[in-house]
C-alpha cells in the first residue's frame, strides 16, 4: 500500500510519528555526546522516505534501516523505537 498517496489525515498522523522518533535518535545521540569518556560523533542521517518506513517497519527491519549506525548507539535506538506502538 501506498501510505502518502491516500489519505491526509493518515499521512498528518504519520509526520507526528516521524518527529517523535527523530526527537528520540537527537536525544540519544546528544547524550553519548556528552559522555566525556567517549568522544566519537554519531552521525544520524535519514531521508523522508527511510523515517517513514520505519515507522512501519517491525523490530528485525528496524535494526536493518539503522545497521550503518555504531553498535552501541544502535541497542539504545532500537530499544527506543519499541516504546512507540505500530
């Protein structure tokens, strides 16, 4: 099914979702920043189409969508994601 083309308010719905979980990623990738033991940058880079597939995405694809991103910032993003209801 084509998500964007149907309806409006299915796709107001999904921007709301999308700005939830990117507000998640910030706030775990600010934290690690922080941490002065660990000085890496993690990069987090998602075009309009991957965010929303995400949000439909179950566990095992999630991990998929996000592999690129270091192991350790993964666990945490994963565990964030499923807070969220599908």
């Amino acid at each position: 099914m084509n998500y964007l083309s149907k309806s409006n308010n299915r796709f107001k719905k999904l921007q709301i979702i999308v700005v939830k979980e990117l507000l998640v990623i910030r706030t775990l990738v600010q934290q690690k920043r922080r941490n002065p033991r660990r000085k890496k940058r993690y990069n987090i880079k998602l075009n309009p189409r991957e965010e929303i597939q995400l949000v439909f995405c179950k566990s095992q694809l999630m991990m998929k969508k996000v592999n690129n991103i270091n192991q350790n910032i993964k666990n945490q993003y994963y565990r964030a994601k499923v807070c969220w209801d599908f």
